[in-house]
C-alpha cells in the first residue's frame, strides 16, 4: 500500500500536498521526548524529503514536546541537506495533540483493580515507556496493543466511572477540528500522533470509528501518509496517494512504539 511520496505527477494548479507525519519514537517519564531512535527517525525523514527534492512551504504540529521536536530535527536536517530551500516555523494546532497522559493513567488505575490480566500488561507497557526496553520485543508490543484496545473501548464506550477527563466525543471533534484549522495554502508537512492520525485517516477514507481506532495500532513512528487536497479548503476533502509509509527508514529503524 506505501508507495514514494513522489510517485504520481506533480499537482496541479488547483491542488497541494498534505504530508501528515506521526513524531518519532518518544519515552521518558511523561512519554513526551524522543529517544535515541526516534531522533533518527525524525532526522531521517528531513534528509529524505531534502533528497527527494519536496517543498516544505506550511507546517503545522500539535503543542506537545515530542511533536515539535520532531519537527525541529526534521527541518533541521531537511535545511542541512537541501542548503537552497528553508523550512518555515510550524503552526501550533492543539487539536492534532494526543490523547492525554491523564485518561491512559486514570483509566488504567480503574481498569487494573478489575483485571490482574490488565494490571500485568499496563505494568509492562509503563515500564517500557520509562526504561530502556526494546519495544519491538513481541511480549512488550502485545502488551501494549491490550492496553490500548482496552482503554480506548471504555474510554469510547463511556463505561468508567472516572469524570475528570476529556470524553471521547469531546476529542473526536477537536481532531476533525483540526484539519480546519491548518494552514489554509502551500504544500504543508503536519506532524501529530498515533490516534489523531488514525482518525484524519480514517475520516478521508470514510472508515468507520471502531475501523479508524483500530488502524491507531499500525501507524508507525514518522510514517509518511500523503495527500492531495484542494488549494486553501484543506478540511474539504483529503485524496489519498499513500499511507502510512516509511521510506525514510531501513527495517531496523521502524517502530510502533
């Protein structure tokens, strides 16, 4: 399904390019920085735009760390390699965020008192965010795929007890947002995350939800999806050319999580 970001003839007039990027591998304590792969990654994907000759003329990312900083090694390395172009600064849109921290945390702290099964895998998952675990490790990536179709069926379900946190409904439409909210003209690079990404995806391919979700566990850390959109009406309609790409990336440096 992945094919090169420049595969088809250029756009015409009447169209631009749409990039959407997931940020690169991140860990941490707040799960918000980037680690030593997922800088290479990042860095990976600005030299190969830079090579392939592609125009960064808008960029938007989410607020949050990990996505910026991928966007700052991206144009860093895209402007190293291709001295001739520029990259511009990045339009902040908080609707490309996340879920956040705090529905992850609270909802497994509910979900673990009611399931020794789900305590086990949350505490794998949280230690590999933290430590230094290959998360391509097949007992870590099936713990981690547990949790998140766990939590996202209650969470979208509503069945939890929980009321400080953002509803899914609430995060759904903030997303769809969004695409609204993007830089209106210029072929432009977004760089959100796993989720968000998965239902924009879905959205422009007329998915359903529960398809959309579960697409959330295929798409990769800086995967490239690309698509041609109509010139200043970037939320009316997205034409897919390719999705969830990574070829920036040898099979080595490719991770999920």
């Amino acid at each position: 399904m992945p094919s090169d970001a420049n595969s088809d003839s250029s756009p015409s007039l009447h169209t631009r390019r749409l990039y959407l990027i997931r940020h690169g591998q991140a860990g941490g304590e707040k799960y918000n920085e980037l680690t030593a792969p997922g800088r290479a990654q990042a860095d990976a994907l600005g030299e190969y735009f830079a090579s392939r000759e592609i125009a960064v003329q808008a960029a938007a990312t989410g607020s949050l760390d990990r996505q910026r900083e991928t966007y700052a090694r991206f144009a860093d390395a895209y402007t190293k390699r291709h001295p001739d172009a520029s990259a511009p600064e990045a339009q902040v849109v908080p609707g490309l965020d996340e879920i956040g921290p705090e529905i992850w945390f609270r909802l497994g702290e509910e979900l673990r008192h009611k399931s020794e099964g789900f305590r086990d895998d949350f505490r794998a998952w949280t230690h590999s965010m933290r430590d230094s675990i290959d998360r391509r490790d097949p007992a870590v990536k099936a713990a981690y795929l547990r949790v998140l179709e766990t939590v996202l069926r209650v969470w979208v379900s509503g069945d939890y007890a929980t009321t400080d946190i953002e509803t899914f409904q609430t995060f759904h439409e903030r997303v769809l947002d969004a695409a609204r909210r993007l830089p209106p003209a210029g072929d432009l690079v977004v760089i959100s995350s796993g989720t968000p990404i998965a239902l924009l995806t879905g959205a422009a391919l007329g998915f359903s939800l529960e398809r959309s979700l579960y697409f959330t566990r295929r798409v990769a850390n800086t995967s490239l999806s690309v698509y041609e959109t109509t010139a200043g009406s970037a939320a009316d309609r997205w034409d897919p050319i390719s999705i969830n790409g990574l070829p920036h990336l040898s099979a080595e440096q490719g991770t999920e999580i």
